[in-house]
C-alpha cells in the first residue's frame, strides 16, 4: 500500500507537482512534543541558521497575546521552544545592557566577517579553507534576507571562555543551540538567565527603557529587525494592562534619552564599540549603576559617614517587599554570613553580579563573646540589653561588637536607641545556656530594620561561615579614672586598670591589650604610657596581671582582645556640669599623713571627699549586686582595684577617708627603674593599713627621705594622684578649673632648696591640670593652723594678746608666737612625733630593738590573730619593713579600721597612755617643746601667752599624758615661770586650745581661711628665729661651718639644764600624783637623761646633713635648733630602758 510522505494537502500518484513550504504549511505541521520540546529537533547547521531560528521564535511568540507558550487545540502558536530562544535572546541583551555587573566574568570578542573569512581562505588547513568558503557562501546568499550586506562584524559573548550567543542581525541577539541553563547567572530581579522564561514586560524597567529608546532612535532597526519590532509593541501594549505608570513613560520617552542616560558598550578591545547594522548598543552608565543602588532600600541609615558607596545591609530569611536592585528582593536569596572579600569594596552583592559593598553577619558580631564572671555595673556601662533566664544570675558578657560597627554609628546610638537607631540585645536561649545576639541595624532611611543574629555556643568552637559563635569565659576587671567625658576646651586625662585573673589551663596564656577608640575615627586613641605592675604566674591563683593604661584624649569604647576573643566596652559617661564655681584646695603634706580640705565660693572649708554622687574611679564590676565572682573564687578582681589604684568612695565614713597616710606604692617585682607614671606605676595605697598587699612596695616618709633612689618622682606621683582627684572634683561639680586655687603648706624648717623643688612640682601640676598662667599658694604650717582658731574665734581674748601655736606633724613642728593676731616669731624643727615613734637617728630602721614597739607587739598579734588575720599580716609586713615609725602608727590607725569590732582591746593611744613605766617619756617630750618656745620668747622679750594652739597628727600625744588641759597648763605655766624667773601668772591664765576629734585637719583648714579673710603680709625669713644655745653670747645665729666642739658643749649644757629643770617640776606638780608616772620610771629616767648629750648632738647633726644633702654647706646657716638633737636619742634610750620595766620593780 502506498504512503504519502508530506505535510501538504495536496495528493498524487507517482511523481506531481507541489508547492513550497509556506508559514501555512509549516505551522500546520503536528508537533509530537505538542510544542511543550525544550531543544531544536534536529542539529542546526550553522549559526545563521540558529539566527533565523531566533528570528522564526520571535514570529511565532508575538501571535501569543502574553508572549509566551500559546497552544490552541492541537495546534501550537508559540512552542515552549520559540519562548525560550526569545527569553534567552532578551537576556543576552539584558546581561549586556549591565554589562558593567557582569564584566568580570563575560567576554565581548569582535568577528570581523572580511578579515575572519580571509583568514580561513588563506590557510594552508585545507578545512579552513572550506570552513571560509561556505561561510562566505552563506553570506553572500542570505546577504539581503539576513541584512548580512549591512553587517561588518559580529560579536561573539563568552561566559567563562565558552560562547553562549552573538549579536544578530535579525534579532539583536542569538543563543548557542547548547543547555546553558545552568550558568548561574542572575538578573536584578532574580530570575535566572538562559533558565527562567521571562517576557520583557516584566524585566528590568530601566532595560525595557533601553530596548524602547534603541529601536525608537533608530528606525532602521525596526525595519529590518519586524519580528522583534513587532515583539516590541505587543510588549508595550501588554505592559499597559499591568504597569500603566511605565507604559506611558514608554510611550512619552525622547529618544535622545538614549544617549543622554546609557553609555557606549565596548567589547574587550579597548574603545570598540559593539553595534549591529551600524548601530551602537548601549549599556548602563557605571555612575547610573551605583546611583541605582543606592536607591534601594537596603542601603545602611547612617548620619555618621558620608561615604560614596553607602553599603547596603543583607540578611538572610528577610521578608518584607523593599527595594533591593530595581527590584524587590526575593527572600531567596541566600547572604552569607562571612563575606569571601574581608574588603567591602571588592564584595559581590548576593545574586548579583554587581561589584558594591554589603554588610553581613560576620562584618559587626566577633565569632566569640566574652562572658565576665560578675555582673556588670550596667548604670555606667552598657550591658547590651542583657536579658537572662535566671535573673539572679551574676555573670555578663561584653559587647560582641567589632569597631567596623562604630564606623557607622556612634556609642550613644546604641545606648540610647530610637528611631532610626540601631538596637543590640543579649539574652539566653534555652538550649544549653547558649546566648543569642540580636543586632537590629536601620536602613530605608530609618523605616526599616535589617537584624543579625548569631547564637554563641558553650562548646568553645566558632564557625563565622555556618554563623555559630563560641562562648569564652574570662575574669578580668577594667576601672576608669575619671568616668567623664570631658567637655570641649577641657585636656582629658584618663588612667585605667585592667586587672588579668585568667588562671585556668586553658586561658592562663591570655594575654590582655586594651584599643580606645573615639567615635569620630576607626584608628585607635594614641596610648601615652602603659605598665604591667603586677604578673600572675601560672598555678599561683593569688596572683593577678595588673596593667595600666594612660590616656590624654577623648574616647567612647574599649576593644578588649585577650588573644582568644574580642570584645567591646562602652561607657555610659558621666556628663560634667558647666558652672562657674570657684574650688579653693589646701593640702597638708605631712610627713605622717597628708590632709586635703576645700571650700566652694564662700562655704567653709570641709574635708576633701569622693561621696556616692561623684564616683572618680568606676569600676566595670557591679558591687551592687551581691555575688561571689559566681564561684570562680576571683574576689582578687574586686580588693585589687583598689590596691593598685583608687576606691570608689573616700569618705569620713568608709575605710578610706582623709587625713591619709603619706605613702605611695609601687610595682614590688617591676618597678620603674627611674620615673615612672602616676596610677600606672604609682598609687597613693588607700589600702594602706587596712589591708595586705603583697604584690607591691611602699614608701613612706616622702617628705624628707631625699636619700631614696627615685623619690622626688615618687612625691611627685604622690602629689599627681591629689591634683587628678582634686580636679576631677571639680569638673564633676561644674566648678571653673582655670578659677581653681590650689594651697600647699611646708614647714618652716624646710631648707629653700628642698621648699623650691616643691614649689617646682606643685605649679607644674597646676600649670597642667589646672591654670598654665597663674602658680599655686604656699602657705607655713605654721601660720595656717592659727588662722583656725582664729576664724572659729576659739581663742582666750580672741588673740589680743601672746597666743603660742605649735604645730606637731609626724616629722617637723612649727611654732608661732602671736600678739593681736600679728605672727612676731616663728620657729621649726624636726622633733615631732617620729620622736617617740620612729628610730631616732638610725639610718635603716631598728625596729627589733625598738623598746615600745617589742613591748606591744605581742599583745597585739595575739589580738589580731584571732579576730582578724589580714591585718595581723599586715602588721607583721610593717614589722619585717623595719620602720617603727610605720609600724607604731599601723597601731594608731586600728582603732579606725572599720574590720575591727572590738576597738577597745586595740586601742594603742589608751594602751599607752595607761603605761605608767612609758608616760613620763611623753611629758618630756612635750616640757622640752615648752621650754624651747619659752627661751625664745624671753629671748625676744616677750610676754607670757594667753593662748597655747596645738594642732597637727603629733599633738594627740597630749591625750597620752592627760586629758586634763587644766594640768597640762598648769604645767605649761610652771615651765614658763621657770624660764622668765617670775613668781606668778598673768592674771588672764592661760588656755590650752586643741582639736582632739581632728588635730591634722586644722593646718588646711586654717589655710584656706587664711586665704579667703585676708592676711598681713609678714615675710616669714625676718620673723623666723632659730635658739642656737648661745644666745647668751649674742649668737642668734650658726653657720654650720661654725659647729665646733664649743658649740657642741653649749648644745649639751642647754639641755642638761633643761633636763634638771624638768625632774625640778616633779617637787611642784607630782609625776606620780597628777600624771601616774611610775616612781620606779621616774628614777630611771633621771640616769639615763644626762648622758651622752654631745655624742648625741654630733649624732643628730650628722644624720639630719644626709637626710637634706648630704653634705652640709659650710656658710649656709643651720636651718633648726641644735637643742632638740641630744633629746631625741635621749628619747630613743628611755624607751629602751623604760619598756623593759618588769612588775615587781614598781
């Protein structure tokens, strides 16, 4: 049986004639597939051929009324076929039009048809030449149906070094017969190139405007290209049902919009331009591209930089309908959670080819948190919005923030937050105890809100790339001095403690670096000296690594970077009050102990303190909240902040007050070998007889030990530490620094050399500190203590008559005769009360032969011991010190210490006073201090005093001898009638004037009202008057060139005389009735009191030459009294022998 083989109606037997194939007959042809076969169903024989089937697809898709896939019954209009090669053919173009997103991986390479074909004809491949042959057939054939007469080179696109299309000139463009369906390639709107179908009325508007321009400007195009014309106006018309706004531009548009909004596209041949039938294509503007960008809703709200290229933030899962590029962004896509490019500017945004910088996850969160074993003091320091399950809790995390952060925004921002703010919270999941971060950063210019996130682990292993964190646990302890933020036109001086306790295996090695950042700039603060004072050693978990950290600029965070995590610190600043105030400061800088009084305008002078208000030293720990470092036994974070650098709070009622003791501390295994820092080598120890602390030396004895390595920089930091707080003070209460007056008083016996190079520190602080024009007030010791009890009108006859006032520090005392309040003769020497407490002339100490100190020291350990072991330890630390002086006055300070509770059994003023064998030492002491001013002021003709002034730490001796103040002027007037040889007193009498509840505070207080009543201007060199002992032969003064043996015999012979006229005073005024001086005691002081007075005096001239210089300037004039010198080794051997006294002696 025959069988037709055609696709035509037309019948016959044998050969007939038939037509050609028309578009009748060709679209009447069934499809097995029925139109739905994705691939040509055969091989295309060249690529003019895969031209004219694009052609063919593009003819076929504009009878479908949407553009796309059309079967109606059995016929196909459009097969999926034709949908695909016009889609493909659109996203070449497409790809082209942003060429600059994709430049990186597409390649444009020029065919020139003339020179490519000649090329193949010349060659002596015989292939090539038939390869040139038919290629040049074809274009001569189809030169006018496929325009090929109009085209002089076609261009080839190349993606990865693979041809995937050329331009056409039938159809623009033409896709390779391969599957390139899998190139990874993405639009703006991300659909897939050469996989997802997409008509042109829903791409990219700002392409669609391009196709519309490129065919509207050049009319030829439309004529010689009909079926992507026609293509074109069905689009169109197609759009107008669903983007009217766009349809309109379309069809309003000005075609010089073409050249005017799109640039020239190149091949890779430097300035080719690619064109099809002579005309150019075009591409987006780069400029046009960025400015397109940063249109989307993606990109950060920041009011801090003012960057070109304004990142834009992406996270994954987001799922609200903002603009991203052109188009909304689809929560597809995927962001990574750490970029490939550390560089912003290099990174490739998210299913673009697009060149631009992001910010991800991995850009702000660190890949560890550091968690602290402590709460943090969340009222001055950002906690990040902890939220914890278990609100008991006592453990913290830092911020885990990296400074690109700060690049962005500033430290209030975060605090603070708001609209249009970025916010942070931490809290606990509950799984394992994990802590999540949230970071919500704006964008949308503030409307909306992009949020990282990343759960931080407890199994110590971070994955930036899979977006785990890793907890770290830490103890370590920061404190800021001062917590300001110093306002404009004011120097900031910060110092800061970082206390390491990492004493785990694990973390033992960290190694801790603090970065100060500023918020107006991503390089850190300059660091203008650090130290590491103390170093834990490994094993040793009393030890800790403490480093100090000096700055003089602004900053608003702390990067902390121990080796294993970063984190970071914020500061809640304390903001400084503006005012005008007018601060006046008067310190006392004892030998003993060093006072600090102050007064605000017109108030009365109070005592320098650091209340709850106006904390200077923050810590980071919260001590509000009662914990215990959550078991890890890190108590040493909390006693060691103050140990090395300053309490919180320094008030009369706390352990740490003023009068301090004048000491300063420094690194015991790491000191500085010359210099050194104030609060980073050095520190005034508040813990100073209070508590141990073995990781540092102290020095006492500032004032005078000019022998000590390094000292004049150790009283200078001593001095620092005051003025730091001091001005602190100030600002914090919105005084006027440059208005601030800083006193200083120094003891008249202090040589000029030594008062200058006091001078020269004070005024440098000042000048620094405070006010670079004006200097600092100096003020006698002996003349601010009068101008007390002058201003608080204590005195007998308001001063009208002789008032005496004697001023007893620990190492010096000052005396000061005044008649109406006028100061007529003044006098100072070291014979105070490291008299009685010290070593007398021992050049390093004694303490184990010191008499006083072996008598009590027993007793007392055996206290401590049992009630309080730490400050037993303490006291054994002062003891091995070999000062008694120190040790004596550790003594005196417990009936103060607020960890003793049972004050009265470590009372050592009563304990003393009550030593019936030692108390005539004390009476001695202080009738040698009488008749010493008595001879004076016979000397000077004088008249007797109505008023006795004792002020300053050494006068609570006088409690030791009596509280009776009648007795004690009876005896005071007995010594006086002695050295004037008269028979009886003014009728007046006489009045002992003395502060027992704060002897010390009186010189500063009578400093600063010394400076705000007004005072006479008395030069104190011409009143100043040295009892040389031989007055009675004229000699009012000594060269020390002058300091023979007959000098040496008249010293001897003044205090012997003395000596007689004191054991005289027991037959007027009983030791043993009135005093309770021992019989026994009283007779072994009449032994021992004559003895040795000239080695004595030798001794005492020697010793006092290497405590100022060393050596004693021949023609300078001796700078105190000579006849103190013998008295005060006579002292030192009465203690010996008196303290040894047994029972049955008495």
């Amino acid at each position: 049986m025959s069988k037709l083989i055609g696709f035509t109606n037309n019948g016959g037997n044998d050969w007939f004639n038939s037509s050609p194939y028309g578009n009748k007959e060709i679209q009447g042809i069934p499809d097995p597939e029925g139109g739905h076969a994705l691939n040509a169903p055969t091989s295309i024989p060249s690529p003019f051929a895969r031209m004219d089937l694009v052609r063919k697809s593009f003819e076929n898709i504009i009878e479908s009324p949407n553009l796309l896939f059309l079967q109606e019954r059995n016929r196909v209009i459009a097969s999926k076929e034709d949908e695909k090669l016009v889609s493909q053919c659109l996203d070449l173009c497409e790809i082209l039009f942003n060429y600059n997103i994709y430049k990186n991986k597409i390649e444009i390479i020029e065919w020139d048809k003339t020179v490519q074909i000649d090329n193949l004809k010349r060659s002596i491949d015989k292939g090539h030449r038939r390869l040139g042959e038919a290629l040049e057939l074809f274009l001569l054939q189809d030169a006018k149906s496929f325009n090929f007469n109009e085209v002089r080179s076609f261009y080839l696109i190349k993606y990865n070094h693979q041809v995937i299309g050329g331009t056409s000139p039938l159809t623009l463009f033409f896709s390779v017969g391969k599957d390139i369906s899998n190139l990874e390639l993405k639009s703006s709107k991300g659909k897939s190139f050469f996989s997802d179908i997409v008509p042109l009325y829903e791409r990219d508007e700002n392409f669609q405007k391009y196709l519309y321009l490129l065919f509207k400007s050049n009319a030829e195009l439309g004529s010689k290209m009909k079926a992507f014309q026609e293509y074109l106006v069905k689009s169109l018309k197609f759009l107008g049902s669903i983007n009217q706004a766009l349809f309109s531009e379309l069809n309003t548009s000005n075609p010089s919009d073409l050249n005017n909004n799109y640039v020239s596209l190149n091949s890779n041949k430097a300035g080719q331009v690619v064109e099809v039938l002579g005309v150019h294509l075009k591409t987006v503007d780069p400029n046009v591209l960025i400015k397109s960008i940063q249109k989307s809703d993606f990109i950060i709200y920041s009011t801090k930089i003012d960057d070109k290229l304004k990142p834009l933030v992406l996270q994954n899962s987001f799922n609200s309908k903002l603009n991203y590029i052109n188009a909304n962004w689809d929560t597809r896509t995927t962001v990574p959670y750490k970029a490939e490019k550390e560089n912003l500017e290099l990174r490739k945004l998210p299913d673009q080819d697009v060149i631009y910088p992001y910010l991800t996850v991995s850009d702000f969160f660190e890949p560890n948190i550091i968690r602290l074993v402590y709460p943090i003091n969340d009222t001055k320091y950002f906690d990040g919005n902890l939220k914890l399950n278990n609100p008991e809790d006592t453990k913290s995390y830092l911020l885990p923030l990296k400074p690109l952060f700060f690049k962005y925004f500033d430290t209030e921002d975060l605090i603070n937050g708001g609209l249009g703010k970025p916010t942070i919270l931490i809290d606990e999941t509950s799984v394992g105890h994990a802590i999540r971060v949230q970071l919500k950063i704006p964008i949308n210019l503030g409307k909306d809100y992009i949020t990282f996130e990343r759960v931080y682990h407890n199994d110590g292993i971070a994955d930036e790339v899979v977006n785990k964190g890793a907890i770290k646990e830490h103890q370590f302890a920061l404190t800021l001095f001062p917590h300001i933020k110093y306002l404009s036109g004011i120097d900031p001086y910060y110092k800061i403690q970082l206390i390491d306790r990492d004493v785990a295996i694990k973390t033992a090695d960290a190694e801790y670096f603090l970065n100060f950042y500023n918020n107006n700039s991503s390089s850190p603060v300059d660091i203008e000296a650090s130290k590491n004072r103390s170093k834990k050693l490994k094993g040793d978990f009393s030890k800790i690594t403490s480093t100090y950290y000096g700055l003089n600029k602004n900053f608003d965070y702390i990067q902390v970077d121990n080796g294993f995590a970063k984190g970071v610190i914020i500061p809640k600043w304390d903001n400084p009050k503006t005012g005008l105030d007018q601060f006046n400061f008067a310190i006392d800088f004892g030998t003993t102990n060093t006072h600090v009084e102050y007064t605000v305008g017109n108030s009365s002078p109070k005592t320098f303190e650091i209340t709850a208000d106006e904390i200077q030293a923050v810590p980071l720990i919260n001590d509000k909240i009662d914990h215990n470092f959550s078991g890890t036994g890190a108590i040493d974070l909390r006693t060691n902040k103050i140990r090395e650098f300053i309490p919180e709070i320094i008030t009369k009622d706390t352990m740490y007050n003023f009068p301090h003791r004048t000491v300063i501390s420094q690194s015991l295994n790491n000191p500085p070998p010359m210099g050194g820092n104030t609060l980073i080598d050095f520190n005034i120890p508040f813990v100073f007889e209070k508590n141990s602390d073995n990781n540092s030396r102290f020095f006492t004895n500032l004032k005078w030990d000019s022998r000590e390595t390094n000292n004049e920089h150790r009283v200078k930091a001593f001095l620092e530490q005051i003025v730091l707080m001091i001005r602190n003070k100030v600002i914090i209460n919105g005084g006027n620094l440059e208005e601030t007056k800083i006193l200083w008083t120094y003891p008249t016996s202090m040589t000029p050399s030594r008062k200058n190079n006091l001078r020269m520190i004070w005024d440098e602080l000042y000048h620094k500190y405070f006010n670079k024009n004006n200097n600092t007030v100096d003020i006698s010791e002996s003349i601010a203590p009068y101008h007390y009890f002058k201003g608080s009108a204590k005195l007998e006859g308001l001063g009208s008559g002789i008032s005496v006032l004697m001023d007893i520090g620990g190492g010096t005392s000052d005396v000061v005769v005044y008649k109406k309040n006028m100061p007529l003769l003044l006098s100072s020497y070291k014979f105070a009360g490291n008299t009685l407490f010290g070593d007398g002339y021992k050049d390093f100490g004694d303490i184990a032969n010191n008499g006083l100190v072996n008598k009590y020291k027993a007793q007392f350990n055996d206290i401590l011991e049992n009630t309080n072991p730490t400050l037993c330890g303490i006291a054994n630390s002062f003891y091995e010190n070999q000062k008694s002086a120190d040790y004596n006055t550790f003594l005196f300070s417990l009936i103060k210490n607020k960890e003793v509770l049972d004050k009265e059994l470590l009372d050592y003023n009563k304990k003393i006073a009550n030593d019936n064998d030692l108390k005539i030492i004390f009476l001695y002491f202080y009738c040698a201090k009488v008749y010493h001013i008595a001879q004076l002021m016979k000397i000077n003709e004088l008249a007797l005093p109505t008023n006795i002034i004792f002020s300053g730490n050494g006068s609570k001796i006088l409690n030791i001898i009596t509280p009776n103040q009648k007795l004690l002027g009876d005896i005071t007037k007995n010594i006086f009638l002695r050295g004037y040889n008269l028979d009886s007193y003014l009728p007046d009498g006489l009045k002992i004037n003395l502060e027992k509840e704060f002897p010390k505070e009186l010189t500063a207080k009578g400093a600063l009202m010394y400076n705000k009543l007004g005072h006479e201007d008395v030069n104190l060199d011409e009143i100043k008057q040295v009892y040389t002992c031989l007055e009675d032969e004229n000699k009012c003064s000594l060269l020390n060139a002058e300091l023979d043996e007959a000098v040496l015999d008249k010293v001897a012979e003044k205090v012997k005389t003395f000596n007689n006229l004191f054991i005289d005073l027991n037959n007027d005024i009983n030791f043993f009735d009135h005093f309770e001086i021992s019989h026994v005691s009283f007779a072994k002081f009449q032994q021992i009191v004559n003895k040795h007075l000239k080695a004595y005096t030798e001794r005492g001239i020697e010793y006092n030459n290497k405590m100022e210089t060393g050596n004693a300037q021949p023609q300078v004039k001796i700078a105190e009294t000579l006849f103190f010198y013998p008295i005060v080794e006579t002292i030192q051997q009465l203690i010996q022998n008196l303290s040894i006294i047994s029972a049955n002696e008495d």
